[in-house]
C-alpha cells in the first residue's frame, strides 16, 4: 500500500488545523490509495475537531465511529480515522467531485520526471432542496477575498426566516464564502471555502460546495481557470488493490442525512447554519449501483465478487473500504463470474 505524502502545513502556520494529504497516484488498474488508521481522543476533543485535523468531514469520521459521541467522545476513546479510498471512476483528471461521498479528488497534471499524485478533500453538497447539480464543467474564474451577492432566492429565504441580507457582502469574517472562491461554468456554482467549517462534509450548503478554509485556500494555488471539473454521484466505489477487489460504500443521496440526536443544536453553537430536510424514500437500490460499478471494474479484468460481503458493507454504508472479491485468471471456467 502507498503511504501519503504530508505536506506540514501546521509547522508553517502553528494554528493550522489540518494537514494537505497528498497520495501517490498508483498506477492504471490500481484504484486505492491510503490507509484506515486509529488515534485516542484527548479528554478537549470532538469530532468534528478530530475530523478537521485528519483531512476528514463529519460524517466520514462520525460514520467510521459508531457508537462514539460525536461532542464528548472522552479521553483515551480510540477513533477510527477512514483515510483509505478507493478513487473515484472515471478519468482521473482535473477535479472530481463524489457527491455521495462528500469528498472532492484533485489530479494535477504530473510534472515532466514525477511521479502522479492526487489530493483529496472532504466537501459539503447542497441540500435536498438546494441540489449541487451534475455533470462535466470547468473552472472559469477565481477570486482571493470576493464579495458574496446573495441570489435573490437566497435572500427571500433568509429574509422569511427574519435575517434580511444585503445585496453584498464584503470580504471578511461575515462572507460565507471565506478568502477564495472558484468559478464554475455551471450558471451560479461556486467552489469556495466558508466562515463556518463545522458543517463542512454535510449536507447543508445552497448548492455550492464548501471547503475547509485551509483546504481551499491550498488547492487555490494549484488550479488555475480551465481546469476540468466533474461532479458526480457514486455512493458504491469498486476497484482493484492489485488483485483484490475493494468495495467502498456510503449511504444514497436520495435520503436526506438524518442527523446524531443533538447534531443541529451543537453545530449552532459552534458556527453552521444547518438546515437538514426530512428524510424522504431512497430512489434506488443500492445493489444496483454495485453491480454497474462491479461491471465498470472488471470492464478489462474479470474479477468475482463475494455478494455476501457486500451485502454487509451496503447495510453498514460507513465508507470504510472492504475487500469483497478477488481476480479471475480464467473467467471461462467460472460460473461466478458468469
């Protein structure tokens, strides 16, 4: 398995809270990058804390924990720390945006003589009623400290709810769009960093998509205008780790994230502006989104997959990859892979 490059940041800046992961991009066929690790909650800890330092959003640490408070985990309480991903399919080029995931990958071009590398960060998604759209698009501006002008459905909403906003909101520490800002050619869709962190990796946002302010403003000096964006929707992740099939499953976007009993309020008092949507029926199967992303991975290798395990990786949907089949090396004979 290949170890993530880390890039310190928190030695440069001493109350940086999180450090750039960057992994080695291994090679075509070879789909997973990082390692599942475990750290012990000090006695001041959150989660939300735990997840900010280690590249995570809340519901990826929240979910890999069962069981553990997400405000008083408690002192010498083992965490599970989910930094194993299996990439995202499709080209790996430009950014890519997981929407079921909550994580954005970025694939820079490799430099002439280098290795390939991806950076991958949690993201918040639009509400159910604010949906962050799909599709191919790119970045086509970006902006250091913008001015936020609030759509006007933007502001009909906050103005029935007695907080009018202004036509504009300078730069500073009342602009939701924190210091960066990028463009996307997608009419009204920004990628941006956000005033409020704790809500970043949920399902909160107008559509945009939130990033930690230190991740956005990292990422911001390593894009640049025309840089290829792809958002899409894969809850279930299938590829190969050398000759093993790895499965990394979360739960479907067509139900709304039903939130830890306390969620709302604790988040409140921290600083976001949490609006979660009733749960509503699920649009899709999830088995059916294993067996085209099973299809996908086996495309040019035939691989078997143990259903079994899969079926208990779909129920448990915690986005901790799995192994769940193996490589055939003669699929002719195998009613299985048939």
């Amino acid at each position: 398995m290949r170890k993530p490059i880390i890039i310190m940041a928190a030695l440069l800046v001493a109350t940086s809270p999180v450090y750039a992961e960057i992994y080695e991009l291994p090679p075509a066929g070879h789909d997973v990058i990082g390692a599942v690790s475990t750290i012990t909650a000090r006695y001041e800890d959150t989660l939300v804390d735990i997840a900010r330092r280690h590249g995570l959003g809340y519901y990826d640490v929240v979910r890999a924990n069962p069981g553990v408070d997400p405000w008083l985990p408690g002192a010498g309480v083992e965490i599970v720390l989910p930094n194993r991903f299996v990439l995202p399919p499709g080209p790996r080029k430009g950014l890519v945006l997981n929407l079921a995931e909550y994580r954005m990958y970025y694939f820079p071009e490799p430099r002439a003589g280098e290795p390939a590398y991806v950076y991958t960060y949690p993201i918040s998604i639009g509400r159910m009623d604010w949906e962050t759209p799909l599709g191919r698009t790119s970045i086509v501006a970006m902006a250091k400290n913008p001015a936020w002008y609030p759509p006007q459905s933007v502001r009909d909403e906050h103005a029935a709810e007695g907080d009018p906003l202004p036509n504009v909101v300078p730069p500073g520490p009342n602009n939701p769009l924190g210091t960066r800002a990028l463009r996307l050619g997608l009419p009204g869709y920004l990628i941006h960093g956000t005033n409020r962190p704790a809500g970043v990796g949920m399902r909160v946002s107008h559509g945009c998509i939130r990033m930690f302010p230190e991740d956005i403003e990292f990422l911001f000096e390593r894009v640049s205008v025309n840089t290829p964006v792809r958002i899409i929707n894969a809850p279930v992740k299938i590829g190969w780790d050398g000759d093993t099939l790895v499965a990394e499953v979360h739960p479907l976007l067509e139900t709304a994230q039903v939130p830890t009993e306390g969620i709302v309020e604790h988040l409140e008092q921290l600083d976001a502006d949490v609006d979660l949507p009733p749960p509503e029926p699920n649009q899709k199967d999830p088995l059916t989104h294993v067996t085209e992303q099973f299809i996908a991975a086996t495309a040019e290798r035939a691989g078997q997959l143990d259903w079994d395990r899969i079926e208990v990786l779909v129920e448990r949907s915690d986005g901790i990859p799995e192994a769940v089949g193996t490589r055939i090396k003669n699929a002719a004979t195998s009613a299985a892979f048939e």
